[in-house]
C-alpha cells in the first residue's frame, strides 16, 4: 500500500521511512529522512497538503545529514483516530506526544500555514524544542491577525469555518478546488507539480479528512482568544509528564526565550517587519524575519532548497 500523499513518478525511491506511531488517541503515519543521530527537524504541514509538501526540503536537510521528521496531521493523511477539535493547543498537544514517542531531543520545529500557527502554541506551552520555525501564515490573535482576517481575498477563512458545507460541496471535486489555491497563491504554478497536487487530493479524499482540516479553520476564533496574553508573568511555559492537556493550560504575556524564525514567500506579500513586531510584543525575545525569494505562500513547493538553507542556518546556530 501506497503511503497517503504518494504519487506516481515522486522522487521517493528509498529515501523516505515510513512508520505509523500512537500518540494518545491518534495514530501518526510517520515519514523520516536522514541519519537517526543527525540534528532533527520536525516539520509540521498545513492546509491542504501533508507530510509530502516537506519531501523536498526533507531531501535538502538529510542530503546534509540532518533527521528530517515529518508526519500527517491527525485525520488526514494515513494518520487515524481522533482529529482533535481542531484547536492548535490541541494540536501542539499532539506534536508534544510525538516528540516523546520517537525520543527527539530539542528538535527544530517548523510549521507552514496552519502547521505554523500549531508551531506558534507549542512554542507559548512547551520548552522542549531547540528553535520554532513560522512558514507563510498569520498566526489567530497575534497582530496583524485582525488586518489579514478583513480581507476579502481570504474568504476561504470564513468559508470552511461553516460547519458541514464546505464538505458538501468539496466532496468529489477536491482536484479543481485545491487548484485554484495552488495556482492563486503562486507566482509560477507550475512549480507545484501535479505528484503535489494529486498528493493532497490524496490527503483529503474522504468527507471525515476534508472535515478534519476545516476544523483547523472553524477553531481560528477559539485559537485567537488562546492566543490573546494576559497580564505578563516570568518564567518557563510547564512541560513534561506531569503536564495535563495543553487546552487546560493557561497562557501569558511571559517572555519566551525560544528563538522563533519567521518566513514568508517574497512574492507573498505583507509587512515581513510588522508580523516580527507581533511576535515581538506577544514575548518572544528572539525572533527574526526572512524572505523567500521567488516564492508565494508555497515556499515548500516553490522553493525547497532555500527553505533548508534558511531552516539549517538558523537551527544551527
């Protein structure tokens, strides 16, 4: 059996590993690239892609003898169970099993998209991860959220909020819809192959799979008022096995000492330096901003080799 996000003539051969792993109530199809004792990277999809959009920056970093770690988010994919409720502390929950179960030591994480915005609430619960990698979204709550979520160009936002209606009428024409994405939001579509495109037809091929990603829109609302800080506190966010569920953690304005990168595609648009300063007054101490040159919203797709370059630069430093 094929893995979900496989196609015909991709550049898999035996590069990728393949393994499905329990994490609470969900079982995560797995993929990893590299050697087992270089630095690791856990890469986090989003919307509407999978493990597979990481393929080409997973080659880049295990051609440089880094562990590259990717996985399907839950419900989508060959990953199985429970979808969560879609909230991103939910979902941080779930990365945070992860990292337990394979015994990753401080991993570099980095999220495109929604797995960025999953990125941007580990970061606010955890202290486990060396660095927090940001790809090509705004995260719920953090300015500029209010500015991005008024514009009428990201009607999508609200569209898949409405409980049960994009399903409806996604079902069975997921190849044209994801298109249109794919092709709006880069500034050469060719770039995204049809291997990727037929990959996230695959993720997302049944109604519960589609569901489970539009759960990562429909809790945007819920995510943003997780995300608002309340009075500022010090010291670390609570980790480790005596830690509950992330949704019963309670965030603040605390300073987060974490390095957090930010990156978008050059062809993007948006004010790479105010989304830094957002950053900046929800706590983080250490973060920057880089742009991907050529690039759109798919920087993964677009531009696999400067998305390494830029992700090794700065989880070594």
């Amino acid at each position: 059996m094929r893995p979900a996000g496989f196609a015909p003539g991709s550049p898999t051969g035996g590069l990728f590993r393949h393994s499905h792993v329990a994490v609470g109530a969900s079982t995560l199809h797995v993929v990893e690239a590299g050697p087992a004792d270089g630095q690791v990277f856990l890469l986090v999809h989003g919307w509407p892609q999978s493990w597979f959009s990481w393929r080409g920056v997973m080659a880049a970093g295990a051609a440089a003898g880094a562990r590259m770690v990717a996985f399907d988010l839950p419900g989508v994919g060959e990953s199985t169970g429970d979808a969560t409720d879609g909230t991103k502390r939910s979902l941080a929950e779930v990365v945070h099993g992860l990292i337990g179960a394979l015994g990753l030591h401080r991993p570099v994480l980095a999220g495109h998209d929604c797995g960025g915005m999953i990125g941007w609430s580990y970061l606010q619960t955890y202290d486990d991860v060396a660095a927090v990698a940001i790809l090509d979204t705004v995260v719920p709550g953090i300015d500029p959220w209010n500015d991005v979520l008024a514009n009428p160009y990201l009607w999508h936002f609200a569209f898949h909020s409405i409980p049960g209606l994009p399903e409806t009428m996604v079902t069975g024409r997921e190849r044209p819809y994801f298109d249109y994405f794919f092709d709006v939001l880069s500034p050469d579509p060719a770039r995204i192959t049809d291997d990727a495109r037929q990959a996230a037809v695959a993720a997302y091929s049944t109604p519960e799979s589609l569901a489970a990603g539009f759960s990562w829109y429909r809790q945007l609302h819920a995510d943003a008022a997780n995300n608002t800080p309340q009075p500022a506190t010090s010291g670390p966010a609570p980790s480790g096995p005596d830690v509950g569920p992330a949704s019963d953690i309670a965030l603040d304005a605390r300073r987060v000492g974490t390095p957090l990168l930010y990156v978008r595609g050059e062809k993007e648009g948006g004010d790479l330096d105010r989304y830094v300063a957002g950053f900046r007054a929800a706590g983080v101490d250490d973060v920057r901003g880089v742009r991907i040159p050529r690039a759109g919203h798919f920087t993964l797709e677009e531009e696999p080799a400067e998305v390494w370059a830029v992700l090794s630069s700065f989880g070594g430093r």
